[in-house]
C-alpha cells in the first residue's frame, strides 16, 4: 500500500492507493491499481481504517509513511487533486477507485461518481439514481461510509430540505468544494 498526504486550500489531503487482486462485489472491478481510501486529514492510520478489511493487504496501523507520488495510480490521484484545485473539476472522477460492500452500497459508490461537478443533488435523488428509490438511508449510509472522498463525491448530496447534511470532513470542507464547483 503506497500513500501521500498534499497541501489543499481545505487543509492537508492524504491518499492510499494498493494493488488489489479482483473481487467479487468490488466498485470499479476492472481496476487492478486503485485509490481505497482519500480525504482531508494527515493521519493515514484513520484513512487505513476506512478500508474494507479484505483490501488492506495485512498493513497494519502505523505502518504506513506517506511518500512522493512517483508513478502509477498515486501520481495520478495527486495530479487529479491538484488538478481539482485548479479548477478541473472532473478530474478525480477519472482515478480509478476500489470499495468493497454489499451489492446495493458498492453500486451506490459507482452511482456518486457519475454526479457530476457542480450538480447537487438529494438523498432522496440519490436513492432513486441508484435504483432503489425507497432505501434513502441506505444511500445516506453509503455516503458515510465512503473512503474515497473526493474521488467518490459524496459532499455532492444534500439533505431532502436542500440543506448541506453531514461531511466525515466538516461541513466548511463541504461548502468550499462545492462553492468551487459552482
């Protein structure tokens, strides 16, 4: 498993990225090389966390450092970060990404990241979108439980009244994204 952690205007972005055999249930399955967990934090030990157990290929809290992107998947993913920062913001949607869940979660994962840049949408919205108009919890769950940040752009939904919901980052984090996709 490889990391970086870059300096955004919304505070210190980290990103893990390993080599993952396929999987049945895995979101994005053609991907071999992917991004399993990335958000607005330094401390990898609570990005590792919020990857699924059969992809943390035996890394154990603590025993990861974050390196310079020299190539592969975790270069791109810093370049789509930086890139999204400087106003390309579809640019994380073509990182490959890998979550693993149940079938209706990691469907709901593939089902964010064609959200587009600048679209916002609600729970409700979401759930409809994912196939499963009656399961809105179930879509703000998969939202919660996204690692991926950015890449799988959950502070794109909204509560049903419009309002901005929750954000695993902060909610400042959540309005800056989407005032800059706006």
């Amino acid at each position: 498993m490889h990391a970086t952690t870059l300096t955004t205007p919304d505070g210190p972005f980290s990103i893990l990225v390993d080599e993952v055999p396929e999987a049945p249930g895995a979101s994005v399955a053609a991907a071999r090389e992917a991004v399993l967990a990335a958000g607005w934090t330094a401390d990898l030990d609570a990005l590792l966390a919020l990857v699924h157990p059969t992809l943390r290929s035996g890394t154990a809290p603590g025993g990861l450092t974050a390196t310079s992107p020299s190539g592969g998947v975790l270069a791109e993913a810093a370049d789509a970060v930086r890139a999204f920062y400087d106003g390309d913001h579809g640019a994380p949607g073509r990182v490959p990404v890998r979550q693993v869940s149940g079938p209706f979660r990691t469907h709901a994962w593939d089902v964010l990241r064609e959200v587009k840049a600048g679209e916002r949408i609600t729970y409700t919205q979401y759930a409809v979108r994912a196939g499963r108009p009656a399961a809105v919890r179930a879509a703000a769950g998969a939202c919660a439980m996204n690692a991926a940040a950015l890449f799988v752009p959950c502070h794109r939904i909204l509560r049903t009244d419009g309002t901005l919901g929750g954000f695993r980052y902060g909610l400042p984090i959540k309005e800056s994204l989407l005032a800059r996709e706006s």
